[in-house]
C-alpha cells in the first residue's frame, strides 16, 4: 500500500471499516501530516450512525452507504 505522500492526489475517498483497519484513524493520519493536511477526506460507511464520529478525525464529511453516484459526484 502506498502512503497518502507517496501518491498525490486532491481528495481521498475512505471506507471506515477495512480489513483490519479503521478508516477513521487513517484519516487523521493523513490530517495529522503536513504534506497530506490539505487533502479532504470523505469517508463512507454502512452503518449511517457513524457520521456521528468522522469529524473528530478532520474529515471533510461522510457519505451513508449505500449511495448513488450522483449524490457522490456532487460532493466531491
């Protein structure tokens, strides 16, 4: 896997539960680094109760699955 420096990009989009990681931490891993703190994040989850912790971790907003595309897209 690539670190976020590594591979530069104008927005991250992240799943919270990952195989054995925490989308959350991720995030603010990356909010936490300076060459990376610029980049917003989104994270996604299926469980929509978990809006209710994404922006402790700096994220730019967070995204109920499933979803549609275009509500996607918009908030990018």
């Amino acid at each position: 896997m690539q670190k976020a420096s590594e591979a530069p990009s104008t927005i991250t989009l992240l799943d919270i539960s990952l195989n054995g990681a925490d989308g959350r931490d991720i995030c603010k891993k990356i909010k936490e680094a300076e060459d990376t703190k610029h980049i917003p994040v989104i994270l996604f989850s299926a469980n929509a109760q978990m809006q209710t912790y994404v922006y402790d971790c700096g994220a730019a907003t967070f995204i109920a699955k499933p979803f549609d595309l275009l509500h996607l897209l918009t908030t990018i």
